[in-house]
C-alpha cells in the first residue's frame, strides 16, 4: 500500500496541494468534542468527532474527488478529455457534482433504488449539470451482480470511449491517499497526538486505510476500529460484511483494523437522533460511527481505562429528506414528523451555516489546522 502511495507521492508538491485545496474548500475541518449528553463516559473518555459537512461539496468525499481531479490534472491524464464518469451511492458523485460543475460532462453511475429513495441528493446532483445512469444494484454499487454492475459498466465506458475518464473511487489509490495526506494529519494535529482509538465505517474503506495507515504510522499502539452495517441495513454509503468485496481496499482494512463491529439499523438511526437534540446536524453513517465511539468509550470505561476517540461526521442530515420519509418509522418505530421533523430542518440548517464559516474561514487565511500544517514542516 505504501508502495502505491509514494507513486503518487514522488510527482506532488503537497504544499501546493494544500494550497489548493485550500481555496477550493476542502480539508482542514473542526473536531468537536461531544458533550456528556451523549458521552456519558466523558470524564475518562473523551469521543471527538470531524465535521466533514462543512467542506465544499458537502462530505468527506469531497477530499477523495478532489485529491483524484487534483492528482489527474498535474499528472496530465485530464488532457484531452471531455467527460467524467464516476460509480457512487452518492456523495462522491455529489463531489464531482461541484467540483466539475461547467468544466466536464459529468455522468453518474447509481443504483436505481438510491436515486429514487434518495430524491433529494439525485435532484442536487441534476441541479449541478450531472447525468444519472441507473443500475439494479442495491443501494452501493456492485461489481459482479447477477444484475446491476454500476461500477462495471463505468470501467466499460472509459475502455471504449477516449473522451471518458472513470473516477474509480473503489480502485484508485488516491482515493486513501486523500485521508493519508489530508485528514489523518489534521486529526494528530488537532488532539496533539494524544488519541488513543480511531474509529470509522466501512464504504470503500478508503477513510480507514487513509487515516488508519497515518496514525498507526505516528503512534503503532492506537487502536483501530471498523464499522460495517447489518445486512439488508439503510445505511447510504455503507457497505454490510457481504457487501465490501466490491471494493479493493477491503482485505487492507481487515488487516489494518484492530476490530470489526457491526451496526444495526436501529442503533445508528437512535445515535442520529441523539445528535440531532444536541444540534449536530449528522447524517446516518455519521450515527453509525458515533455508535461506534460509544460502544469502544464503554468498554474502556468498564474496564478502568482512559481514552481520547476520533471518529467522523462524513455528512450532515440534509439530503435525506426523502429517504426518511421511507424508511425511517420502519427503522425507528417514530414517524418523521412533528418535533423529529422540526430538528431536522434545524440541523440541516445549521449544516449549511457551518459550511459558510468554514468557507469563509479558509478563504480569509485564519484556518488554525491548515495554517498549522502549512508551517510544521509536515509538507
């Protein structure tokens, strides 16, 4: 893995890189600590989290598409073409949405039942001048299916078409790399290299090898942990024990991970809404993770031991709308409306109110994390 790394590595300027990123809008995001209404182990263990929402484009794969347009362009493989094409559940897609808006013909490989669940995020991504080119998939992208194979299908198109080039974010190592040069830094930086655990769910597994192979790198006693969803799970962006074969980053994370847990529906729809009372405008692999930071903070706690956890809030709640509306009574047992409705139009908002001052704070130079990093010498 290293080895691909530094092929990347030896032609990048990662001052530049930052500088870039930068002014683009991406990188260098707040780590809140959660407060005892959801820690209650707090006194011991504190759980941290980054607000990957207020990055342009609105996710933590904001950094993934941006390190690949970045990597492709000074590499000179952005030449001559015309048209990008990318498989996604969504945000990644979402990225490349805003990232390639009047630059690139820009097409989307999606399941059909993740563009039609998720109306929201599909009508954002039209908005944006994306196309959408469904396939019977479940709600992630497969490879090898007995019938949608979005991900195939984007490969295909790049073979034969010289115009085409296919962001694979479940085969391009850049896609890691992004969190390896970007989040894994900024998140030793930020707790001054004193976290213990490092937590995240499993997609392309891409945000733990990123992250995972930096911090081990700084620190070889912190603890891994891997969240995968149940299967069958409502969980956009997720990927359930069967399902990870569909990405090549898979077997590194096995071997990186100190652990694996599983997520039930339930557990991280109830974290979300937890964080919803608390005004963090989480999304639902963002209540998976926290969850996740809770089950670990207890077992320390039970077992006399202190901690600092990190994990992440890949998105916020706001493009999910309408995938509530389907599935989050069957998931919950409570309807989507009233006050449960009212917290979340509140913490979509307040999403959008974050991404504004990050923006704004990146973009008049007083970023402590990027200016940080910029004169550590770490770049």
């Amino acid at each position: 893995m290293l080895h691909e790394f530094n092929q990347y590595l030896k032609d990048l300027n990662q001052k530049e890189f930052y500088h870039w990123l930068k002014e683009t809008g991406i990188g260098f995001t707040p780590l809140a600590r959660l407060p005892k209404q959801i820690n209650p182990f707090d006194d011991h263990i504190s759980i941290f989290a980054k607000l990957e929402y207020t990055n342009f484009a609105e996710s933590i794969k904001a950094r993934a598409f941006a390190t690949m347009y970045y990597l492709n362009k000074v590499s000179g493989r952005m030449n001559n073409k015309s048209k990008v094409i990318a498989a996604t559940s969504g945000n990644f897609g979402l990225a490349g949405s805003y990232l390639l808006r009047d630059q690139f013909s820009f097409t989307v490989n999606m399941s059909e039942k993740g563009a039609k669940e998720n109306v929201d995020l599909s009508t954002k991504l039209v908005e944006n001048g994306a196309k959408i080119e469904t396939f019977s998939d479940g709600y992630c992208p497969t490879v090898g299916a007995k019938r949608g194979e979005a991900i195939a299908a984007a490969r295909f198109v790049e073979k034969i078409d010289s115009q085409v080039i296919n962001y694979d974010q479940y085969d391009d190592w850049a896609n890691p790399l992004s969190h390896y040069l970007t989040t894994g830094p900024e998140i030793y930086h930020q707790t001054n290299g004193k976290l213990t655990h490092f937590i995240s769910s499993l997609g392309t597994c891409a945000t733990m090898i990123g992250i995972g192979t930096f911090l081990k790198e700084v620190n070889p006693q912190l603890k891994l942990v891997g969240l995968f969803p149940q299967q069958d799970h409502h969980q956009l962006g997720l990927r359930s024990k069967e399902e990870l074969g569909a990405t090549r980053f898979f077997g590194e994370a096995q071997k990186l991970c100190d652990q694996l847990t599983e997520v039930s529906d339930k557990n991280a729809y109830n974290t979300m809404l937890k964080l919803w009372d608390l005004s963090i405008p989480a999304g639902i692999s963002s209540g998976a993770n926290i969850w996740g930071a809770l089950d670990v903070a207890k077992e320390l706690y039970e077992s006399n031991k202190q901690g600092l956890i990190v994990t992440v809030i890949p998105d916020s709640c706001e493009n999910y709308n309408s995938f509530f509306k389907t599935h989050f009574e069957n998931v919950t047992g409570k309807k989507f409306q009233g006050g449960i409705y009212k917290k979340y139009e509140e913490a979509a908002i307040k999403a959008q109110q974050a991404r504004k001052e990050h923006l704004a704070e990146l973009k008049g130079g007083t970023n402590e994390v990027f200016n940080s990093l910029t004169n550590s010498g770490r770049t």
